[in-house]
C-alpha cells in the first residue's frame, strides 16, 4: 500500500511538546506538526532500553486518532547512571544530588523511538544509546548550574545544548540523541520505511 510521502501538506506528527525535540526536526528542515502527548513517562520495572521503547509507542499512538491519514513519531530519553535511571528533578535539592553523582563520571542516555505508519502499525522501533561523560564539578560550579533553572524538566539534570555542556568532557555516539532525538538514526528509518523518497527535502 502506497502512504503519503511527509511533506509540508502530510507532516510528521510529533507526540511531544518539547521544544528541543522541535527544534532538532526544524533543524534538519523535516515538515512535522506538534502534537503533546499526557502519557505518564513511567518505566515501571522495564529495562531502559525496553522501557523508553515501549514509552515511545504509547506516545505515538496517543496522538494517531489526530495524525491519520499521516506518519506519527514518539520518543522517550532517560539518564542511566550505572543501573539508576535520572529522571527529570523535581527540587533543587535533587538537581544538586543528580549532578554530583554524574560529576567525573560516565553515564547513558537512551532514547527509544517509533514510527508509526498512516496504519497505525510500528513502521520502525529503536532504542539508541550514546555514552557521555562528565568532568568532575565542583560544589560550587553544580550550584551555579542549577541556579540557572536549565536543569529543571531535563532528564540528569542537564541540558548539552544549553549552558550544560560546560560539564561534558566526551561523548560516544550520537549527539542529537543526547538532546532528545537520534536524527541521523529517524532519517534513515524514514526513508527505509518510505516515509520520505530523498532526504534532505528540496
């Protein structure tokens, strides 16, 4: 069966408000149409990768009602630092523990993705892993850090777009998945599942 192509009269619908997720598909000139998931962004017992993956799929089908006759995409990100997931902070008090642990140290970040066709059927699932690695902070640059508010709705406590990426020495692996979307990894999946014919779009 033949779909429509994403273009900016068939957009992909976005199951997310978040603005660095919009950001990066604006970045990359991919027609999208933001669509904000209320799915509760709870694990539960699920291993990381599995979870973010089954949290990225509730996400997109949450807004399929709306995206029909289009593709939807949903995503999740998490923090693993060893096996403790960091989520986002809910006080000051937890932004400064967050970013202590992560200080000097080397942490995951996972985001899983899905797409779903104008069938609703997965077209594409994936959980995408770039390992990150903090300098050691001292007390004082943790609490200026968090002073700043950017901690505050981001996963670990940080932000590697913004003001944070002052604390990361290294990374390994994508970038863009870091800060809430892998796009090389999206883009792929879009035209191996004919959601695109070519990329980048004219």
């Amino acid at each position: 069966m033949d779909f429509p192509i994403i273009s900016r009269e068939d957009p992909l619908y976005l199951a997310s408000g978040s603005a660095r997720r919009k950001r990066l598909l604006e970045q990359v000139g991919l027609p999208f149409r933001s669509l904000p998931s209320d799915i509760e962004e709870d694990l539960g017992g699920d291993e990381p990768s599995l979870g973010t993956l089954r949290l990225a799929e509730k996400k997109a089908r949450s807004i399929f009602p709306l995206s029909r006759p289009g593709w939807a995409l949903g995503a999740d990100t998490v923090v693993v630092l060893d096996r403790a997931i960091l989520g986002k902070p809910e006080s000051y008090n937890e932004a400064l523990s967050m970013l202590s642990r992560l200080s000097g140290r080397e942490h995951r970040v996972i985001t899983g993705f899905c797409v779903l066709n104008p069938l609703g059927e997965i077209a594409h699932a994936e959980a995408v892993e770039t390992l990150v690695r903090f300098r050691s902070l001292s007390g004082q640059e943790v609490e200026a850090y968090v002073a700043t508010g950017e901690p505050f709705g981001k996963a670990g406590s940080y932000a590697i777009q913004g003001i944070g990426a002052f604390m990361v020495q290294g990374i390994l692996g994508s970038y863009t998945n870091v800060v809430g979307l892998p796009l090389c990894e999206l883009i792929k999946a879009l035209l191996a599942g004919r959601a695109l014919r070519a990329f980048p779009l004219a």
